[in-house]
C-alpha cells in the first residue's frame, strides 16, 4: 500500500508541472517561472469545485490562470548542504583517561558547557 501511495505521489506531481509546463508554453515563460503551489491549488479547486469540464477551451482558461500567478528572481537562494557543528554539554578529554578518572573520584563530575 506505500508503494502504490509513493507512486499516485509521484503521479500527481508530475501532473502538475505537466499543466505548469504547458501554460509556460503558451504564455512564452520559462516552467520555473510559475508557482507550483498555485498551480496546485488551481488544479484541486478545477477538480473538486464546480469545474467547467476539460475541453480545450477550458484547459486554455486554466492554463492562462495558472500562468498568471509568477515566481520572481530569487537571487541568493542557495543554503549549503552541511550540518553545523554544535558545542558539546561537555568539555572535551584532554588528560588521559586514568587520570581524568581519579579526579572524577576526588572531586566528582565537572560541571556542564551550556
């Protein structure tokens, strides 16, 4: 059942950046260009709604309403894919272990970082 859930996913995305793509056709925009989220919305509102049909003429009203709604330049959106290092709750073991023991033994557990 999550495999045949994965898949109708898969489907539906790509249904919809095919209508992002074909109303980026027509209205001469790149498919980036347009909002995948109100191609979406469009798209469930034309389905469950009172929806005209599908005929061409209607499909060229939805494309013409999909392109409508455009994402613009958005300079500087590249995030590093890393994970910060965080400080530790602890500080780091700079003695031997053997020694750091025996204090341990005499004056209990150090106190936390953070």
């Amino acid at each position: 059942m999550n495999e045949k859930e994965l898949w109708v996913s898969l489907l539906a995305y790509n249904l919809i950046r095919l209508l992002m793509a074909e109303s980026a056709k027509q209205a001469d925009l790149l498919p980036r260009q347009l909002s995948f989220k109100h191609s979406l919305q469009l798209w469930l509102a034309w389905n469950h709604g009172e929806s005209p049909g599908f005929d061409e003429e209607n499909l060229c009203v939805l494309y013409g309403l999909i392109a409508q709604q455009r994402v613009g330049n958005r300079p500087g959106r590249i995030e590093p894919r890393a994970i910060k290092r965080r400080p530790k709750a602890y500080p780091l073991l700079t003695k031997p272990r053997p020694q750091a023991q025996d204090e341990i033994r005499r004056h209990g557990h150090p106190k936390k970082l953070k």
